[in-house]
C-alpha cells in the first residue's frame, strides 16, 4: 500500500526540524532575526534662535531672477590707451633752454614742459612783423584811392571831369581793396605760425627769466606745452642741446583710462561683442576687481594659439594699475534667459539631493529640494524648486543642515 501523501507531510516535517524550506522549487535560508528598522523621516524644519543664527553668522538674501550671462576668462596685461599717449616734437628747431618736467611727474592741459630758443619762431615774428606794416599801407592807399574817386565822381557832375578818370579812379580803388585783402591774409598766416611756434601767446607763465611780456620780432624764445593731462613717461633732451622737428622730445601718457588686452580661446568669442561688460583682476590688488568693457575684439585668430586679441578700456582714476600688469580678464557673455543664481554655499547635499534653507519666521528654516543648473564663479543657478523673492539662506546654511540631520541621529 502507498502512503503519497504522508511521504509529502514526512518530508516537510524533517526540513522544518533542520532549519531550512522550500520555496520556488529550491531551498532558502530563513531570516536570520528581526527586520532592520528603517531610518527615520527627514524633519522639514529647522527651529534656530536668534542668539544662534548670530553665532552660525547665518545670512539671509532674498532670491531674484536676472539674465544669465557666462563668464569667458582669459590672460590679460595692461598697456597704454594708445588714443591719449603723444609724443611731442618741437614745433621748430632750436637750442633748449630749459626742461621743467621729469619723468613721472603729473602735468595739467596746456602745462609747459621746456623753454626753446626757436630760429623759427624769430623768422615767423619778423615775417608778422612785415605782413602788419604791409597791411597799413595797404589800407592807406586804398584810403587815398576811394577819396580821389570821390573827388572825380564830384567833378564829372560839374562836367570837369571826363568819365574815363572815373573809371580809372574807381579801377585804381579796386586794386587797392584787393591789395588790403591780400596783405591781411599774409598777417593772418604768419600770427598762425605764431600760434603754432609760441602757442602760449605774449604772456609764457612761469619764471620771469623766460615770461614774454613784450616779446619783439628778435626774441625766439618759445614753450613746449602738455596737450592733456598726464604723466610724463620719457624725456628726451636737456638744456643746451639742439633740437629739430624730428626729435622726440616728451613722451606723455593720460593713464586714467588704460587699454586691457586679453587671449581669448576662440570657442569664447561668439557671444563676446563691443560693449560687453568685463573685469580685470590683479594679483597686486587681491579682492579687487577693476570693472570696464570690451572695445575691439580682433578679426583674426593667432595661428599659434588659436586666440584671438580683445581690447577692453579700463578706467584707472586712482593709478593703481600699471603699464605690463598681468592679470585675468572676465567678460560676461550674456544667455539669452534668466534665472536664479545663489552662492554655492546656499545648497547643501542632504541625503544626496542639492537643499537650500528658506526662512519661513525670524526662528523657524524649512529645507527645500531643488534642482541645480549651471555653475559659475562660486554661483549655481537653481532651476526648479525656488521662487524668486524668497529668502534663502547664503550662509550659515551648513549649520542648519547639521541641525536637521541631528534628529535622524537622535532617532537612531
């Protein structure tokens, strides 16, 4: 006789008695004692008085959206701003009679720098001199002309007179009105010369060995003037030298505003357009940012490196950069949209998911998850999870982030 079915309960009895059981057509292990726990739940909140967020530092700022921009960085130096940067020749030749300025000093528009004994500046005042007397003369007898057609054109009405010396006469005044014209023009020329020899005119400021309080044909002294405002960077004669009008004699640059120029890599320059806003940094001046804009950007690439030159102007109103500074250039290229930048250290990786703390009372934080974007200069844009005008911790938010993982600490 078969017993299938006590055979089937025989053997179910025996595994059970030897610890082990079937399941799925195979033998498995029981469980070996009582189910882990689960972790505990994540508070959303964070109850911090106001003595502690003193002492955490906690900083709270509001969050705004603005237009995105990128920042392309490149090596940058500082040079001169080549539109403000002269050289200055003499007007004329001549011996030097005195230089009044040295390299780095400071100078005013119109400041004179040297004193010259010109050879022509004493011609141009003698040729004045001439073309004035000529010009008198000229008047004079024109004077004397109109009077005599004057007198004629009395006598041809008597009938004493024939038309012809009318006609004469008035031909003859003719000639002088041209002769006047002629010779003022003459007059005018040499006064510009003048100008251009002795531009500080009759009266040269400064020390009474060089004032021209009434200069005469014969004198030849004449000054040497600062277009602009600047520094004197070279000096290029002294006293007793002869000089002509192809000796550089001053080299003077205005430094408040400098050219900066940056290599920029060209997978940077498409966005970077005159105008953009940009920012020089210095290791002479750390923390120090000097702002300025984009000027030029070249049209070119360097072969050798594939960057392209941009030149940014730079305002230096203090005179803090110098010409062959190195530093980094940043320009801000704009994105085409906006959004919610915050300070890296405003997110915080809880349990692997970027958090930010927002202030919902002066004493209570509530952790919010968000999503993060682009990151740039020690920001980081959130692009889901945060409205703009919400208050967002900026610092401090480490502390509270240890103040909320505290309570999964307590529970375990």
């Amino acid at each position: 006789m078969r017993w299938p079915g006590w055979a089937a309960v025989a053997t179910a009895v025996l595994l059970a008695a030897g610890g082990g059981y079937w399941f799925g057509g195979r033998q498995a292990a029981p469980p070996s004692g009582p189910p882990e726990p689960a972790a505990p739940a994540l508070s959303d909140h964070v109850d911090l008085s106001e003595a502690a967020q003193r002492n955490f530092n906690l900083a709270v700022t509001p969050a705004t959206r603005r237009p995105m921009t990128h920042v392309a960085r490149a090596p940058g130096s500082v040079g001169f701003n080549e539109q403000r940067l002269a050289h200055i020749n003499p007007l004329t030749r001549g011996r030097v009679q005195a230089v009044e300025v040295t390299v780095g000093d400071r100078v005013a528009a119109g400041q004179r720098l040297a004193v010259i004994d010109a050879l022509d500046l004493a011609e141009a005042r003698h040729q004045l001199s001439g073309a004035q007397a000529a010009v008198r003369q000229a008047k004079a007898e024109a004077d004397a002309a109109r009077a005599a057609l004057g007198r004629a054109e009395v006598l041809v009405r008597g009938g004493a007179l024939a038309q012809s010396e009318v006609d004469r006469r008035r031909a003859t005044l003719a000639a002088a009105d041209a002769a006047v014209t002629t010779r003022a023009t003459e007059a005018e020329h040499w006064a510009e010369m003048l100008r251009r020899y002795d531009p500080t005119g009759p009266d040269l400021p400064g020390d009474d060995v060089f004032r021209l309080s009434a200069p005469t044909p014969s004198d030849a002294r004449g000054a040497m003037l600062a277009p602009f405002a600047g520094v004197v960077m070279a000096v290029g004669a002294t006293p007793g030298e002869l000089v002509d009008t192809n000796r550089k004699f001053f080299t003077l640059a205005d430094l408040s505003v400098l050219w900066v120029y940056g290599d920029l890599p060209g997978a940077e320059l498409a966005a970077v357009r005159p105008g953009a806003a940009m920012t020089l940094l210095v290791d002479a001046y750390p923390g120090r940012r000097f702002p300025g804009h984009v000027a030029h950007v070249a049209d070119q690439l360097d072969p050798r490196t594939g960057t392209a030159r941009v030149r940014c102007e730079v305002p230096n109103p203090d005179g803090a950069l110098r010409i062959n500074m190195f530093g980094t250039v940043e320009i801000e290229e704009p994105l085409g949209r906006d959004g919610v930048m915050l300070p890296e250290a405003a997110v915080q990786l809880v349990d692997g998911t970027p958090t930010v703390f927002l202030r919902e009372t002066p004493e209570r934080f509530a952790r919010r998850v968000v999503r993060i974007g682009a990151r740039e200069a020690g920001q980081v844009e959130v692009i889901e999870g945060l409205q703009g005008g919400e208050l967002v911790v900026t610092q401090g938010s480490f502390q509270l982030k240890s103040a909320l993982l505290r309570s999964r600490i307590e529970g375990d």
